[in-house]
C-alpha cells in the first residue's frame, strides 16, 4: 500500500523523537542519559526494535490484503495511488475551509459589477485562519488594556527590574559554588589540613624563590612575622598575590598562572607561618607596619602591595 512518508524516513524520524525527550526530560547532567542510565539505552535499543518489527508486520499486512483483493479492486487501488496527494480529495476539501474560495466555475456568484479596463474584482470572503487570528488578537487587546492600563499591573520597567533581580540572585547562588570565581570581596581564610597542604605545593613551587621555604623571607620580606608593608589579613594577601605588589619593586601578579581558589590556599598557607620564627628570618622591612585585623576597614585598598 502506498504510504504518505517512506518507511526510511518515519522509523528514524519517531526514534529521534522519542530519543530527544528522553534526553530532555531525564536530568542526566552533562553525559547524555543512554550512557549515565543504561537502562535508557537498553529501552531504545528495545523500542527500535519494535518499530522496524510493527513496520514489517505492517507491510506483510498489506500484501496478504493487496493478494485477496480482486482484480477490478487492485485496478481501483492503483488508480487512487497514482492521484498526488495534492490532488487528493482530502487535501482540497483541507484548501477549501482553510480559504473558503470559490471554484472557477462559481466565480460568477462573487464578480463585482464594476470593470476596470477589463479587469474584473471577485467578492471572495477572507480565509477563516486569518479572521480568527485576527478576533485572537482584538481578544488579547482587551486583556492587555485590563491588565495593564486600567488594573496598573506590572509595566516594562518592573518587568526589567523583576528580571534583573532573578538574574542577579542566580548569579550570586552559582559564585556561591564557583571557587575560581573568588575575589577580594569573598575570600576567607581556609584551615582545613588538606587546602593548608595545597597550598604548601604551590607556596613551594613558585615562592620559596623569594621567601624561603620557612617564609622566613629572601628577596622578598619576612612572612612570618606580624609586619606587612600594605596589610596582612587574608584579604589584602590574597588580592596582593592575585594583582602584584608596589610599582617597580613589588612581585609581580600571579592571577595569569595560579587560579583564584589556589591563590586562597597560597594565602592561608602563608598566613599560618605567622609566629614561626623561622632561624635567621629577614629583618622587618622599614616601611612594613604592624597588622591588627581590627585595622583592616582602614587599609587603603587602592594601594595593593606585596610583603
């Protein structure tokens, strides 16, 4: 029997649309849900193959059916297979109520009388689609003059503020898990034995150079002791390593290298090395000032420096 959409075409088209909701509506994270669940992929697998099963049975179908038929009947059917499905009864009657037009040959029941150098008007009706698409909108008009003018709801303005505030909060909750988006602003100081060893790596890989492995400071000052030039305090440590210390004298800034949440770790590793007293520590630098946390409102942000 003669189908509109080819068996080649309608198996993989329904697969597709049955694999893709399940992938939409399965949270499956970032791997796909056939991998994570592989029930999922054992259900397709089952599913595929009850598709090209009802195909074939539907074929077999049709071919014990087209055999009993008889010959004027087969004549008949071929006949109906051959007329395109433009042409099929079914597409023009779907033409007729979607335009409401006129055959040629009643054309003369919607003339108009006037003639225009031999150009004649017909008085066809509007295509129905089109009418109610357009009450639809005179009805969504009426709402909208309620909702909006006359009962004041909510205008662009509020829609945008109400927008910006969601998003805002959204954005907020993800930097609440997001460790390489620290900054100044949110940094704390981590205790925990396992952030502390890490950044004893990173202290040890790329500023023993400069500071000693003990901190008890080479080239650069001494860190362990309560002096800093610009601050202590695990705010101004951490934006120091991040951005550098003084114009031509400070280090330099390590944000290109290290991510945000190592430089965390560096900086609370450095500041527990406070009262080590390491042998043969560096003297405190002359311009360096005791670091009280209670002064740390008073520190001039602008002017970040490195111990």
């Amino acid at each position: 029997m003669k189908k509109l959409i080819p068996v080649y075409v309608r198996v993989p088209v329904i697969f597709a649309f049955v694999f893709g909701a399940m992938e939409y509506f399965i949270d499956s994270g970032e791997q796909p849900a056939f991998i994570k669940f592989p029930m999922i992929g054992l259900f397709l697998l089952v599913f595929l193959f009850l598709l090209i099963a009802i195909e074939i049975v539907a074929n077999a179908v049709d071919n014990v059916t087209y055999h009993l038929l008889t010959e004027e009947q087969k004549k008949q059917l071929e006949e109906a297979q051959e007329i395109s499905f433009t042409e099929s009864k079914f597409f023009k009657n779907m033409v007729s109520k979607l335009t409401r037009t006129k055959a040629i040959e009643q054309e003369a029941d919607v003339m108009l009388d006037h003639n225009y150098d031999g150009i004649r008007e017909l008085d066809n009706v509007l295509p129905p689609w089109w009418v109610y698409l357009f009450y639809g909108t005179i009805i969504f008009a009426g709402i909208y003059l309620v909702r909006f003018e006359v009962m004041g709801d909510y205008d662009q303005k509020q829609e945008f503020e109400t927008e910006m505030k969601v998003a805002k909060a959204a954005v907020d909750e993800y930097l609440k898990t997001a460790p390489d988006m620290m900054s100044k602003e949110k940094v704390t100081l981590l205790t925990d034995a396992s952030s502390l060893a890490q950044g004893k790596t990173l202290y040890t890989t790329n500023c023993v150079a400069c500071h000693r492995a003990d901190g008890g400071g080479q080239i650069g000052p001494n860190l362990t002791d309560k002096h800093w030039i610009l601050g202590g305090g695990i705010k101004n440590v951490f934006n120091t390593i991040m951005e550098g210390g003084r114009d031509g004298k400070g280090m330099v800034a390590w944000k290109a290298s290290i991510k945000p949440s190592d430089i965390q770790k560096v900086a609370s590793y450095v500041l527990s090395l406070q009262g080590t007293n390491p042998k043969d520590a560096k003297p405190t630098e002359p311009e360096a000032v005791e670091w009280k946390e209670a002064a740390i409102a008073t520190v001039d942000s602008t002017k970040i420096a490195a111990k």
